[in-house]
C-alpha cells in the first residue's frame, strides 16, 4: 500500500509578481517550482478589467526562464465599479480565473478597492450565477458574503464548500473575515469540528 505522495509540480494558488523589474526578478524562481500560479492583481495601477490581465499576463510570459511551461493564472482586481459584464468576460476569456476582493485601505495597494460590498453586489450575484454554469470554489463566494455581514450565506456556502471537499476548506479556520462573523455561531464551531480545525474565536 503505498504511504507517501509526491507532488511534482505543485501551483502557488496565491503569488504576488508585481511588475518591472520586481516580476522579472521574481518570476524565474517560481517557474523552477511551480507548474501553475494564481497570480494577484494589485498592481499600480491595479489589474481590473480582462484587457489589463491579457497585458499582464503577456508580461509574465515574456520574463519566464527559457523553455519555461509555467502558466500564470489571472484574476480581477474588485472596484466599486467593477460591472457584471465585465466579470463575464473574463469568464469567456480563457486565462482570467477569478476575482480578488481588496476591502478599501486593508492592504498593500488597496487603496482602490471596494468601499462597500454593496457596490460590488452586482458582480458577486454575477459570480454566484457563473458557479451554477462552471466551477467557482465556494469558499471564494463565502468569503465575498462575509465582507457583507451576511451570516447565513457565508455559512451556507462554507457547507457547500464542506459537502464538495473544496480544497481550500482547510484554510477557513485562520481566516479572520470567517472568525470575526462566525465565531459565535455554534453552526460554524461545529463545522470546524467536523474538519478537526481548531475552534474559531
């Protein structure tokens, strides 16, 4: 029976490159590991639309290490004015995997991020909607309710995420958004429990 498992080429599901000479020094060294890489999109200026990412993405090919196969997964860098169309068209475009959720000042070049999840309703129901037509973790559409202080549909989504075994599950008990919402609803307590996580507080 065998008792050990090699990943050969694992994907970095969270890689900041930046741009410039930042990405061509940065790159090199995570195409010798990675196969794949989920790459963030808040550059200066950020990476918000689908034409952005096709240049960004043009960017990172083209400081690949020689004979390089590493293939750089896109995402979308959430505005207040981030329109559903928009989130559409990257479904469509082949390379754009996602979009990243930068609460307004939370983080390193956040500054133009969402100021209400409110204003980015429209293209997280646009996201909901696309997870019914091809795969979106639920997890990431958990973590985009939990920014609005909507307990039951975080909760409902992390269950999903649960009976599906999404593979980012695993993370959700250090993740401060599900902990400062959830933390005293005995439902999430008992979903930790169930993955053997330790309680949320």
């Amino acid at each position: 029976m065998t008792t050990t498992l090699s990943i050969l080429r694992p994907d970095d599901w969270h890689l900041h490159l930046r741009d410039g000479r930042g990405l061509e020094a940065v790159v090199g060294h995570t195409a010798r590991v990675f196969g794949r890489a989920v790459v963030m999109p808040n550059l200066q200026p950020p990476v918000v639309n689908t034409e952005q990412a096709r240049d960004y993405r043009e960017r990172v090919l083209a400081a690949r290490p020689p004979d390089s196969r590493f293939e750089p997964l896109m995402t979308l860098y959430l505005t207040d004015e981030t329109p559903a169309s928009e989130i559409r068209t990257a479904q469509a475009s082949g390379f754009v995997i996602g979009a990243k959720l930068y609460p307004a000042g939370a983080t390193t070049h956040s500054d133009a991020g969402v100021t209400h999840i409110d204003r980015a309703a429209s293209a997280a129901e646009t996201m909901a909607a696309i997870s019914k037509e091809t795969f979106i973790g639920p997890v990431w559409i958990a973590y985009v309710y939990s920014f609005a202080g909507e307990k039951e549909k975080t909760l409902e989504w992390l269950e999903k995420g649960y009976e599906i075994k999404d593979l980012t599950m695993p993370y959700i008990g250090g993740h401060g958004v599900f902990n400062n919402l959830l933390h005293d609803d005995p439902r999430y307590q008992d979903l930790l429990r169930r993955m053997n996580l330790p309680e949320g507080k």
